[in-house]
C-alpha cells in the first residue's frame, strides 16, 4: 500500500512535469543554500508527500543532514515513501542515535524491508541502540567517536582525527583506551592535543583526573546533569568493563532538556505531556491526554459534594457562608501551587533531597501563617467595608462572619502551603517523578480539607449565634 | 566594617594554628584532586567566611576555575572576605562573562577598591559587559575567543590558537575577520581546520554559508535557541559594523535554560520566580515573591463573593445547589489550567504565533465540549446513584438538578478551555510573556465566569420548578 503511494508521488519526479514537480523543484533550489535546520522548518510545512519529493531532488549529503535534525516532523511517513533503496542509503548516512530515535516509528513491514537494505555496520549498530530502554544514556548515545590507543603520541592521534573526522559526530573529546583490554583510560579535549607536542604521548596531554563517565542504562536526566555541571561537551558511556560503548553528545542534552521543560509544564499543568506539537497532535489522542487527569480529578473533587452534603444543617442555617466558599476554597489551592512548584523544582535540581522535608515543613509553616494572615486581613476588610457602605448586608453578626472568613483564610493558606509543598516529597518517596504533582492535583487535595476547615471555624465561632 | 571581617578570617591563616585552621587545611587537601564543579558543592555546604578561607588556601589557578563555576553560592559574599589583592588576583583571571554576572552583586565600596587593583584590560572589558542590559548577548556573552584575519593560511590559524589556547574560553569556533574593517566573514570549526592542508587559506576550511550570528541586544532566549536550533558550540556577537565583540558559549545557554525552567515553573504556579535555592532565600523575601501574587488573585477571586451575592434569591430558595459550586468551579479551572499550560510552550516554543489564535480557538471548543461532556455524564451519574441508592436525597426534582449539573458542566469545561488557551494569546498581545498566565491565574478567571454560567444554567432549567 504504502509503495503504491510511494509510486504516485515519484512518478512524478519523472519527464511528466506537473505543477506540483515545478513547485518541488522550486523548493530544492531555493534550499540549496540553507542550513538543515532551515530546511527542517521548510518541510514541515509541506505535506509528507512533498517533503518525500523534496529529500528525493537534495543531494544525498544535505538530505541526510536534514535527517539527523531532530525537529524534522512526520519522518516516520516521510521516510516510507521514499523508494527503499535511497531510504537505506539516507538512514545508512544518518547518525545512529538519531536513526535509534526514529527507526521505531516505522511500520513494522517497513522497518523489515529497510532493515536487510542498510549498510552491515549500521544495522548492527542500530540493533545495539535500539536494545536499550527508553530514557537512558544508552538510547541517547551515537557510537561515532574518536578513540586511540595509550601507546600512540599525539602526532599519531592528530593524523587518526584528519582521516576519520568526516564520519564523527565530535572530535573535540578523545577517548584514549587502555590497549589491553580496551577501558577507558583518559578523556582528552582537543584543543589540549592541538597545543601539545606531537611526540609527546597522547595520555600525557590530558587532564589527570579520572574522565567523568556514565553507563548505558544511567537515566537520561542524570546525563543532563553530568554534562551541564561538568560543561562537558560529551560524556562517554561505559560497559560492565569500562570500555567506551558509545558518547552522549552536548546537543542531544539540550533537545532533551527543552523536552523535559515541556513535560514539566503540561504536568504541572494537570495534563498527560503531549510529545508532539499542539497543533500536530491528533483530537482523539489530545483528548486522551486530557481527559484522563481531568476525570480523575472531578472524581477526586466529587468529595467536596459529599462534605458540603454533611455541612447541610449549617448551611441552611447560614446562607451568607456559602458566599465565601469559593474564595476561600480558591485560596488554599492557589498558595498549594505556588508551594508545590517550588518544591518540585528544587527537587528536580537536586538542592534539597528526600530527608530534607522536614526543613521544608519548617519551613512553610510560618510561611502559610503570614500569607494567611495577609489574606485573612483583606478578607475581613473587604467584609466590614461592604458592610459599613451598604453594599451588602451580611446580618446583625457580620463581625463573627468577618472573623470566621479570616481565621479559615489562616488555617486554610496554612494547610496549602503545607500540603503542596509536602506532596512532591510523599510522590517522591513513594516512587513517582515529583513533578506529577500538578497545580490542579493540589488545588483538589486542598479543596475538601478546606471546606471541613471553613466549616470547623464556622461551629467554634458562630456556634450560639447564626448556628 | 568587611575590611575588618576580613582581618578576622584571615589572621587565622598565619601560624597560629587553631581547630578551624586545621578543618580548612584538610578540606584543601581533599579538594586538591577535585574538578572544580565539585569544589563547589563542597563550598556551599560551607559558611562564607570558611569557603573564603579554602579559596585562599587553594592553587590561584583553581580557585579561579572554582570562581568561574556558575553554581557556586554566596559569592558576592565570599570574595570581599578575601584580601583585596588576591581577590582582584582571581577575579582579573576569571572569564569575563562570569565576573560580569558576579561583580554586581559586591557592595558599592568593595566594587570601588577591586576595580582599581583588577588587570586594566579585564577592567575595560568588565565596563564594556556591564552596560549591555540583563537577558540580552552582550550580557552573556564573553570577550575571550579566538579570531583571525581572513589572509591567513591553516598552519598560521593553528599556530596562533596553540599561543592563546590557555587564555580562551573555547577555541572550537574561529572567527575569521576581514582583515581591512574588522568584519566577521567566516566561522571556521576546529574540526575542519585540523584536516585542511596547512597551507591553504583560513577562510576555504569554513562552510560556504555566512555565520550564524546575533547582535549584543538580542534576547537571551533568542540567543539560546540559534545555539539549540543550529546545534553550535557557540555564536558570535556582532556590533553594528559587522564586528565580533564576543561569544555566547553552549555551556552558558545550558545553564540559562535550566533557570528559565525554574521560572517558567514558579510562575505557572502562580508566584515571582525565586532566583535562589528554596533554602537559601530569606523568609521575608519569600513572602514578598509568593505573597503579591496571592493577594492579586484572592482581590479578583472576591468577584466570586460578589456574583454569589447576586444570586442570592436562587441559592435560598435550591440550597442544593450550593453542594455542587466546588465542584463546578474547580472543573473550570483545572481545564482551563490544562489548556494555558500548552499553550504556553507551544508559544516558548515557536510552535505557533500570535495570528494563530483563531486555529486554537477552533481546536479547543470541540475539545471542551467533549471534555465537558464526559464530566457531565459522570456528574449525572454521581446524582442518578445517590439519590437511587438513597445515599442522599436530592428531593423530588433529583433529575433536574442533575441536567443542571451535566449541562453546567459542559459551558464551564468549554469556557475553561478557550480562556485558558486564549491568556497566553491575551498576554502576548499586551506585550507580556505568555508565561505570565500562571495556572492559579486561569481558574481565577474561570471562577467568576463559572459561577454565572452554573446559575444561569439552573435559572434555565429550574424555573417553575425549584427556583
């Protein structure tokens, strides 16, 4: 099926010139001189039919650079409609983290046919990539890096570098290997090589320190860190025996940390993250991600019905307190937020740990009693004002009601700031990423909380008066 | 009043051996074999007048490279601790973008007697980045890269980049400059420089295409996504003539990203970012980042105080309604939370821009409308059960009550989803950063409008009946 597509669109690309050939033509010449990632933005705003057209009339050389840019969309229908020779021959040129990334996204009938086409090496390669689980060091790493004995000088490696440059995703970090047994001995930087005698040998122009390394299963976002704390433009990634099984590059780093902001904030946002762009993302699945959280958080919330219906007796009695149910309600929810995404980010980065919630806690105690306080004065003015102008008349025991409003607005901005900032800790210790704690998941465990407290400093205050 | 603070710490350091003498001592002997990003942690574990005394006792080369760390704490405390003379000693071998960042925050006087004893060129080039405002290249950006005239061959651009190696931030990106005005011609990579013959022209190693580049008032965000999009190591900075004045490096865009995430966060959780650690930021200034916004949002929730007043006829005569308002109105919010957080980093994100608002518009009503429904017909089904198991009666106009709910349900969820994706709009239009709409932000919005639309829709259905 998909190779009769295939045919259509590249019919096409013969002597018959059809519009559409001239529109294609047109764009190969106007991309001639872009960079890929310009030409990444180009094709995806055209259909996969004429992005296909497109990669077919670059040269072989361009349309593999705009492969290996990972904000190129669609290359899972893209790719498949290219004719499967010059698919091999395109994805056989790709960097093999990158090709480790997308390979999956195709038909498995697709990934078959490719699969015997591409080149022996890459196939392997790609093989070893893709054994790795998601999110690790190992799914991220490309294996196109510079090694070289400890015995050879640094004239020697320099020579080695000029020969293999073209096929490497770096050569600013040489990785120079144990030649017994293959370990990793030294990480060398280039630009030391360069400043280096070239009779010297190459291990005595590195630092003396032991190179920072990471192992294929050590988590995506602990290699983030290890190369923003270190400033390492790659870090070399380690087998049980400590030889170098591939490199995790500075640039892969930075797409992962613009993704993971994304992640944060959907989350936050009380949303499963969507991993493509908005307006890319189907109805059914954008419904998906949504509507799930969302259920689960109105059949969480449904507990506030249930203590409302076990407050009947005083609501009846006191109408006017259900005038600030939601002000209230509101209030607790907003100060958990604040709380809970300070917390999440301070455990994200690492500056506080698990066994420092009770230094949290300390912490937010006074914390939730002044902003309490602060609020509960408005609060209290904002009743009184409306009572002594008219505005509004809230009874003979608009004080009491006063009170009330402001001693709730206390313990409620006290217990959100409590359990917000708890509530990263607990997902935490309980085995969840901190960050599923979103905004609307502690607006709704405060909320019921808050209903009982309001009506509690309802009975303690008003109780012999309006109850 | 530092000067004499200073004395003290550092009168300890003579022979006059004392405990504190002996800890110190045998922390720089520890951290003798450490990188510099792990000294680091070390001194912020530590209290300033300590860490100043490590960083006095360490190598100047390391104590510079310790300074130049950028998560390093408390600096603009540790340093005035030092002896002005060996401060200006470390701060004139620091990089320059990093001293920049750190100078400001000395006091006046400090400022005063270290400018006088820094390196003259470092003084000059600290002037020079301190006019250039926050967020922008110039602000970023540091002086120290490595550039050459366009009629130099290979062999001399090496042999030029062996002599300044030691003194340059990075040396992986030479900017080729025309050798009459001063104008950036060509980005040369290292890469590509090693494996030229030495003997041809600088300028036929680099790429074809002219240099990435941005100017010293280009915002930092811009900046950092040249550098993710075109995956460079670094990007020059460019005065108005076409001249490089400097270099933004990849390692200083990493960093940025992380605390743009931090702020992004914070600010979806409804506070001021905090630009400190949790822990290390002092209480009052906590109150102050979290307490404006909380009283910005409990003033516009009061409108819910207001709008209940004017249905006052309505609640006293179906009490039962007043059972449902939290639910409903939290519902609201957490769709309306859901959409703001995409759309806020479809914006971050370039995905889409400001005329595309009316293409969200049209995506989110069909998406409210089926998130909505499937609220409502769990909310109908909450009641059906209830008051059918007699779990609690509604009265007799049970089934009215629930389509008031169910139908509610459907305009909260459908309002929540276009007010919440159409803030970011709203505050992008005004000028403000998309990121402004924080999510305690939205359901603020969606409260008010809530509860009109949960009255009006009971008004509807209820009249003759209940109301």
């Amino acid at each position: 099926m998909n190779d009769t597509k295939t045919e259509n669109a590249f019919s096409r690309g013969g002597d018959a010139a059809t519009v559409e050939d001239r529109d294609v033509l047109e764009i190969v010449a106007r991309l001639h001189d872009e960079r890929p990632a310009d030409i990444v933005e180009t094709l995806n705003a055209l259909s996969p039919d004429e992005a296909a057209a497109v990669l077919l009339h670059l040269p072989i050389d361009r349309a593999i650079d705009v492969l290996d840019e990972p904000d190129l969309n669609d290359e899972a229908e893209i790719v498949p409609l290219l004719p499967r020779d010059r698919a091999a021959a395109l994805l056989s040129g790709m960097s093999a983290d990158r090709l480790a990334d997308i390979f999956p996204e195709f038909d498995e009938v697709v990934q078959q046919e490719l699969l015997t086409r591409l080149d022996p090496e890459m196939r392997r390669t790609l093989k070893q990539l893709l054994s790795y689980p998601e999110e690790t060091a190992g799914s991220l790493m490309t294996t196109e890096f510079v090694s070289v004995p400890a015995n050879w000088t640094v004239g020697q490696t320099l020579r080695h570098i000029r020969m293999v440059e073209g096929s490497r995703e770096t050569v600013y970090s040489i990785y120079v290997l144990d030649p017994q047994n293959g370990r990793l001995v030294k990480a060398v930087p280039l630009r030391r090589l360069i400043s280096a005698d070239p009779d010297d040998s190459v291990t005595s122009a590195g630092p003396d320190r032991k190179p920072i390394s990471v192992t294929a299963m050590t988590g995506s976002d602990d290699v983030a860190r290890q190369i923003t704390k270190y400033d390492l433009l790659a870090v070399p990634v380690l087998d049980g025996e400590g030889r170098v099984i591939g490199i995790v590059t500075f640039d892969d780093v930075m797409d992962l940390m613009i993704d993971r902001q994304t992640e944060e904030v959907h989350r936050f946002g009380g949303m499963e993250a969507l991993d493509e762009p908005y307006m890319e993302i189907g109805f059914w699945e954008m419904i998906r991600k949504r509507g799930g959280w969302l259920c689960v958080l109105f059949l969480s919330e449904m507990l506030t019905a249930s203590a409302m219906q076990s407050f009947e007796g005083e609501l009846e009695k006191a109408i006017v307190l259900t005038l600030f149910i939601p002000l209230i309600m509101s209030s607790g929810g907003n100060s958990g937020s604040q709380a809970t995404s300070l917390l999440i980010r301070a455990l994200a980065l690492r500056e506080l740990s698990l066994r420092d919630w009770w230094r949290v806690a300390l912490r937010e105690m006074p914390t939730g009693v002044v902003l309490g306080t602060m609020l509960g004065i408005i609060g209290i003015a904002r009743i009184a004002i409306w009572q002594e102008t008219g505005l509004y008349d809230y009874g003979t025991h608009w004080h009491l009601i006063a009170l009330t409003v402001g001693c709730a607005l206390i313990g409620i901005v006290l217990f959100g700031s409590l359990a917000g900032s708890m509530l990263p800790f607990a997902l935490k210790r309980l085995g969840f990423d901190p960050a599923t704690a979103s905004a609307p998941f502690v607006a709704t465990l405060v909320d019921v909380s808050g209903l009982v407290i309001y009506f509690s400093v309802a009975i303690l205050i008003l109780r012999g008066t309006l109850l």
